[in-house]
C-alpha cells in the first residue's frame, strides 16, 4: 500500500514559511523528503547538512557543451526547501529533488536563444492569477500588495501556528479560477506527480513534499499515470553538470531581479535568527543603534525605548500584528535619526540587505577553474564580499604581487571581481588600488572559460593568445599585452610581442601607431615591479615611434573637428609615453622634428598644430619667447579666426596655468582676444570655456591677478578701463561665477 503523502506549499525564502515546516517535520516524521528541484541534481543534496556549507549558496546547473547556458537555485538560512534538506539528513529521511531535470530547462533556453525573433517556446497567455496568486489573496483581504499580507499572515506574524492546509485551501480556490498552465508548467507538475508516486511506493511511512505553494492543487489532483507520461513524452534535454556555488545575500533581494527574491534578505535573516522570541523588535533597533554608533552617530538608550513604543504603535495604526521592518525603519528615522533620512539611507543597505557570502565544502565537485580559485582565495586570504570594499597591495611584496596577479587573470577571463582604481603612471609604482566586489555570475563566466584552460593561468593564456590574435588594431593588441605581462602570463606575452612586430611591420597608419604606444610604455614601466617582458620592447618600441614620426605630418593635414580631435589625443598619449619610456635621445629627437615640421606645414590642421608647439615649448625645445612670436603669427587678425581659435586650443587644452607664469605668452594671448570683433568673441566663447575650465578656482584667480594687479601688465599697457581698480572687485566675483557654472556643466 503506498505511504501517505503530505503537501506543505511554502515561499522560496520565507523565515515563517520555515519555521513552521520544521515544527510540520518534526510533528509527521516523514521517511522521505522531497523537494521542488531539479531531480538530476538530487545527489547533491545532502551536502548541504556538511558544516562546512555555509548559506546563501546556489545549486548552480550548467550545459555540459554550452556553459553559458545555466541556472541558479539559491538557498539560504530561512529558506524552507534548505531546512527540509538539513532535517532529513538529520533524521536519516530520504531525500531527493523532484521537478524536471535540470536539462529540460536549459535545453528550452537554448532553443529560445537560437530564435530569438520568434516568441519563446513555451509562451502562452499568462493569467493574472497565476502570474501573482498572492497578490490576488491580498486584494481580496484588502492590502495594497502580496508581500504585505504573507509577511502578516505568515512570515512575521508571531502568534500563527501550522497554516499548510489553509494556504493549500487558498490556492486551491485560486487555481480553480485561473486559466490552464503553460505547457511546461503542466510538464513540472506531471513530473512532480510521477515522482512523488514512485517514492510512495517505495517507501512505507510518510512522504513529505515541499514545493512553492502554486503547485500544491496540482499535485494533490488524481491524474492518470499515462496522461502524466504523455506531457513529458519528447521534451528535449540538454547534457547537464550540476554543482554548488557560493551566493549573496544581495542576490537575495528581490531588487536585483531575482523573480523569488524577498525585499529585505537582511531582515529575513533577523525574523529566522530570533524565531518567536518576544523582543525581536527590540533586537533589531539594538542592531540599527550599533550600526549608526559605528558610524560615528550619538544614540542614546532612551531615544531605542521610545523608537520601539513607536514601532509598536505604527503597526497598530497600520492594522499588523507585529512591527516590521517599515515601521521599525520609520521609528528609528524618527527617533534615532532626528528624521532624517539620509542616515537611514546611509546604513539600510547594510541592515536590509547585508553583504554576505555563502561557502562551500573543499570536496564539493566543481568545476576544475572554480576549485582553482577557491584554492587561490584560501592560499592568498582574498574572501569574496558581496558590497565593494577597498584594496591595497604593495607589489614588492610576495603576497602583494600574487594577489594581483589572480585579480589581472580573472579580468583576462572576463571575471572583474576586482576593478582597478587609478595608480598613477609615474615610473617606479610598485602599489595598485584595487575594488573588490564579488558576484555570483562570476562562477559561470569561469565555468564558460574552461574551453581554454583548467586553470586559471591556462585559460586566460589561451583566451588572451586567441584575442590577440584577432586584435583590430595596434593599440587593441598593445593592451592585451600589457594584460598579458600583468598577469604573469608569459607564453601569452611572448605571442602577443611577436604579433606587434608583425603588426607594426605591415602598419602605415600613423595614429594606429600612436596609440599603440602608452600601453607599451606601461609593460616598460611595469617591468621594474614584475619579471616580465619589458625588455622584449627595447627594439620594437623606438621603431613604431620613428614610424610615427614619418607618417604624423602627412597625417595631420586637413582634418575635420572629429578626426583631429582623435589625433590631438593620440599624439599627447604618444608623447607622454615616448617620455615615460625614457627612449635613446636620437629617437626622441626624430620625434621632435616631427612636431617641428608641423609648425612649417600651412596644411597641418591648426588644432594639432597647436598641440605640436606646446610640447616643443613643454620639452624646453622652444624658447619662451619664440613662443610668444608663434602665438602671436598664429592668433594675428590676419588669421581666420576658426584656424586661431584651433591653434588656441591645442596649444592651450591642458596647459593654462602656463598663462599664469608667462607673462609674454598672457600678452600674445591677450593681444588676440582684444583684436577680436564682438561676434568673432561670442562665437569663440565655448573654446574659451573648454580651455579655461581645466583651471581649479584658485588658478583662475591666480590668472586673473596675474593681468590686472600684484604684479600683472596692467601698468605696461593693458587696455583696462577707467576706474578698473575700482570697479574690478565685483565683476571678477561675476566672471568667477561664470566660470564655476560653466564648469560644472
């Protein structure tokens, strides 16, 4: 005679849904435990009794030929499904998942993917009641939304006992009003019923079945064994591997898009901990008082006694049963927080949400490139986090360097757990800066690479070694060698250096070359703090630069604003690497020239023309005083005032405080402004913003006092007038304001 069945419908992640599914458990005793879930995945179940998993964790489901391909399952603390699991290892119970195998969800995403015009395979109609049955249970009740009122009823509602059978009565009622199921919904339930038989027969005691309380009718339903087999006949399947991966609890909360998340995982945490304890509101003030101490906020005991007889309060008003978390929120703004929010603001991320990440056992099966990582993150101490925290690392140290090495592997493998912030390119930088934030979708991206590799180190070579291989131009190429020789990756290096010179070779283009440049003077500067592969650039890098400097003059001429903008910022990138690079004397001299013939050339474009003349007078190349002949040849009214205004800019853009410091360049520059016509100067105004909006408050100022006084050229024949002395005071506090909103925008 088969055993006795008992349905308990649950939320996914419900602290009330779980405590009473324990208490259902330990009432029933069941010799069997099953569990909406993918039933290929059943072996791994048990493991997460193991002591040392440690919630939030995910089953995480992938196609064996198509890794990318894959499906998450989270479980945590408060989640029924993983309380059933922990008490029938416990109790020595059964236990198995029983929903579709893992392989019919992914094999139905892929055929979505694979026509992504058509609708998706299994589309139908979705009725309002089934999309969201427990906001229909809600209205009816007279709340505004579903979370408030299965919040109330069950999952804080301190004084509810065992309420399966009403919520199974409940969605009975609401299936019966809905429309028919999508086929693979039908197909989940029909697979359920089978298994759910099979272990009845197999066992002689109860059988417990725990599932999202949607399917509760549909399982409870008689239907024929044969009818259930014909749904399931034909359903593709994709070859799957199944596996455990660590999860966050920000990943939990329904605003990161997870369809079951809840709106405070935080909280749901507290609700589990503090199961029916009397004082759980008053334990969770306590938590919000230590939080803002922490941050450095007075909070007396007396204002946490007022903020709970308020709480309580706002829940009588709002007709709850008990304070949640909105009128506790709204009792500490008031009382702790002197109603403003904004320190509320400042730690509700903390306390609603949290950053937790969930471990798993040393001999949980993984993928080869996971169990790589996981073993490096012990080795080298680097615990994944769920919200970002700062890193620093020396990288003379041992630990330093190789904790940067992983981060710049993982990048290569398209795994930014750790962003770069900026170190500076000065030579001899030994410290980078670093974010650090994990996410879950990082264990698929890995999961994706190991068709290069089965360690991180192998797959990122052959993913680096494959990209450089198609790189589209020079400097795309330059930069997955710097990457390459940052991540101590040198069989990657040495294929990306002999693709540079191969590259380079066969490139005529002059700002392909330019570009290509300052991630090479970077591998350079690097190789004083990392055995790399510097010195494999001595040859090849004054040799792209000499080809540069033949090709710049021919490439600088009669350019549109778009092209000699790109070329403006190509040729400052160049010679700031060219400088950093610290290149023989004669190569730089060849680069030099080249800027010089720019000068000579009525072709070149003005805007680059400009640039040309600063890092000549910058290089010390051009006389202060040659300059200010060239300024005033170039900005002359005899020049067309759209060419001046582009040579303003080049010679300019970057370098204003020059202005400050020279009186001979103030007065070339001076001398042009006050040449031209009033609509000439209008017209010019937002070059003139450009250029001087680079200058702090302070150096605007600076200038300003530089032309009309303490020792400006206002008494050696500055055109001021009458009464400046005077009258300047309030128009430089107007122009200063000016100029701060104009910078701002």
């Amino acid at each position: 005679m088969p055993a006795s069945v008992s349905l308990f419908g649950v939320r996914h992640h419900g602290p009330g849904s779980a405590r009473r599914l324990v208490e259902a458990l330990d009432a029933l005793r069941p010799e069997a435990v099953l569990i909406e879930g993918p039933v290929d995945a059943s072996d791994l179940l048990p493991m997460l009794a193991d002591p040392a998993m440690r919630t939030p964790v995910a089953l995480l489901t992938y196609a064996e030929d198509a890794p990318a391909n894959a499906s998450f399952f989270p479980f945590t603390d408060y989640s029924p499904e993983y309380q059933a699991a922990l008490w029938a290892v416990r109790n020595g119970a059964r236990l198995r998942f029983i929903d579709l195998p893992a392989g019919d969800r992914l094999k139905v995403r892929e055929a979505e993917e694979e026509a992504p015009d058509e609708p998706p395979v299994e589309s139908e109609a979705e009725d309002p009641i089934a999309h969201d049955p427990i906001g229909t249970l809600a209205t009816a009740a007279g709340y505004v939304d579903g979370e408030s009122w299965w919040s109330d009823v069950i999952e804080e509602n301190p004084e509810s006992t065992t309420v399966f059978a009403a919520v199974a009565d409940a969605m009975g009622v609401l299936r019966a009003e809905a429309g028919q199921p999508s086929s693979r919904e039908a197909a989940r339930e029909a697979h359920m019923r089978l298994e759910i038989a099979a272990t009845a027969r197999e066992v002689e005691g109860p059988v417990a079945v725990v599932c999202g309380a949607w399917h509760l009718p549909a399982l409870a339903a008689k239907h024929a064994v044969s009818a259930d087999r014909a749904l399931l006949k034909g359903r593709g399947k994709a070859k799957v591997k199944a596996t455990w991966a660590p999860w966050t609890t920000p990943r939990l909360a329904r605003a990161s898009g997870y369809g079951a998340g809840v709106v405070a995982p935080g909280w749901c945490q507290h609700l589990w901990d503090t199961k029916d304890a009397p004082h759980r509101d008053a334990i969770w003030l306590q938590r919000i008082m230590a939080v803002l101490r922490a941050r450095g906020h007075f909070v007396s005991t007396a204002a946490a006694i007022e903020a709970q007889r308020l709480g309580v309060a706002l829940a009588a008003m709002r007709g709850r049963p008990a304070p949640g978390f909105e009128e506790l929120r709204d009792a500490a703004i008031a009382c702790f927080c002197h109603g403003e929010r904004a320190q509320w603001d400042d730690i509700a991320a903390d306390l609603l949400v949290g950053s937790s990440v969930g471990a798993i056992p040393d001999d949980t099966p993984l993928a080869p490139l996971l169990e790589d990582l996981q073993r490096q993150q012990k080795a080298m101490r680097l615990k994944p986090e769920a919200l970002e925290r700062a890193l620093t690392l020396d990288l003379r140290s041992e630990s330093g360097l190789a904790r940067s090495t992983l981060l710049h592997r993982l990048r290569a493998l398209d795994v930014p757990w750790g962003a770069p912030t900026d170190a500076g390119r000065s030579r001899g930088t030994f410290r980078e800066n670093w974010v650090l934030c994990w996410q879950p979708e990082f264990a698929v991206r890995l999961v994706e690479n190991l068709v290069h590799g089965s360690t991180i180190a192998e797959a990122a070579t052959a993913r680096l070694s494959e990209a450089m291989a198609d790189a589209p131009t020079l400097g795309a190429l330059a930069d997955m060698v710097r990457s390459a020789m940052i991540a101590d990756l040198p069989r990657a290096v040495d294929s990306g250096i002999a693709a540079l010179e191969r590259k380079a070779a066969l490139t005529s283009d002059c700002q392909a070359l330019l570009v290509a440049l300052p991630p090479m003077a970077d591998i350079m500067r690097y190789g004083e703090a990392r055995a790399g592969a510097a010195e494999h650039l001595d040859a090849l890098m004054p040799r792209m630069v000499v080809q540069a400097a033949l090709a710049l003059p021919y490439a600088a001429r009669n350019l549109d604003d778009a092209a000699a903008g790109a070329l403006q910022d190509a040729v400052l990138g160049a010679d700031g690497a060219i400088r950093l690079a610290q290149l023989d004397a004669e190569v730089a001299d060849q680069w030099h020239e080249a800027l010089g013939r720019l000068l000579a050339d009525d072709q070149a474009t003005r805007l680059i023309a400009g640039v040309a003349a600063r890092l000549l007078y910058e290089a010390e190349l051009m006389p202060a005083g040659e300059s200010a002949d060239l300024l005033q040849r170039m900005l002359s009214p005899g020049t067309p005032v759209a060419q001046a205004a582009g040579f303003f800019e080049g010679f300019f853009t970057g370098a204003g405080e020059r202005l400050i410091h020279d009186p001979a360049l103030r007065g070339a520059v001076d001398d042009w402004l006050q040449s031209l016509d009033e609509e000439a100067f209008i017209a010019s105004l937002p070059l003139f913003r450009r250029v001087f909006a680079a200058l702090d408050r302070m150096s605007r100022k600076r200038l300003i006092d530089a032309l009309f006084g303490r020792g400006g050229r206002a008494a050696g024949g500055y055109r001021l007038v009458e009464g400046a002395a005077t009258l300047w005071p309030a128009h430089e506090a107007r122009v200063l304001a000016l100029l701060d909103a104009g910078r701002a925008r």
